[in-house]
C-alpha cells in the first residue's frame, strides 16, 4: 500500500530544548533480556499494534559514541493490514501515551522535504528503504 507505520510521542528532552512537545519518530524500545528482533517485535506490538513476521535488520550502530553507549539495532519490516492486530499506543503502567500514525510515502516524502522529520533513527530508517526498496517510491 506504500505507507509507513511511526509514531507520535512526548520527548521531554525536545520540549525542553525547542518546546515541541512530541516527536514523530520510529518505533524504539529498550532491550531487556531479549535479542534484538525479540525486543523490535515486542515494541511493535506494543507501540504500534503490529504483529512482525519478518525483519530486515539495516545497521547496528553507536548512536552517539562520544558520551554513551547505547547501541541500535535498526530494522525494517513488511507489514499488511492483517498484521494490525492490536490499537497500539504503549503500556499504561509505562505510562505511555503514543499516537499511531500510518503515513504514506508520497506525504512522508513532503514532510522530509519540509523537516517534518528530525529524528535521527527515523531518518535512517527512511533512508535504507529508498534505497533497499526503491520501487515503493515510484509512483503508480
């Protein structure tokens, strides 16, 4: 269908610094105890309502290796209407509050033209598929 799954969600750190109160952004989550594509499928399902079959992991990298050590591993996944199982939004005693927002590409492609999207994994993200899957970009 040529759309994407992000999210929206509260940065307390961006507002502080700019006062936008919300970030458009990739699902992310912290790893427990689990692997990598366990902890992507979880967050999934969790933030977004989706239900991961398959995943194509892009990178695994540093994210700001001057000062922490925090690690991604970053994936892209095929989804279809059917594997939204769920409303998504977060956990409540996580006490997340996430808006779910299925995006296609061709008003993803504006919002990157207008610096609608300023996180830096998401524009990983967007990048990897234009350029692993540059069929969906072209129009029909």
């Amino acid at each position: 269908q040529r759309k994407v799954i992000l999210i929206r969600q509260f940065r307390a750190p961006v507002m502080h610094a700019e006062g936008q109160t919300s970030l458009l952004e990739a699902v992310a989550g912290l790893l427990d105890e689990d692997e990598p594509e366990a902890c992507a499928k979880r967050e999934a399902l969790e933030e977004a309502g989706l239900r991961l079959r398959s995943l194509e992991l892009v990178v695994t990298a540093w994210s700001t290796p001057g000062i922490t050590t925090e690690r991604l591993h970053l994936f892209l996944a095929p989804y279809t209407s059917a594997d939204r199982v769920e409303e998504g939004g977060g956990l409540t005693e996580e006490h997340e509050d996430i808006e779910v927002l299925e995006i296609g590409l061709d008003e993803l492609m504006g919002m990157l033209q207008q610096g609608a999207v300023t996180d830096m994994k998401t524009l990983v993200l967007i990048q990897a598929l234009q350029l692993r899957h540059p069929e969906l970009f072209r129009k029909a």
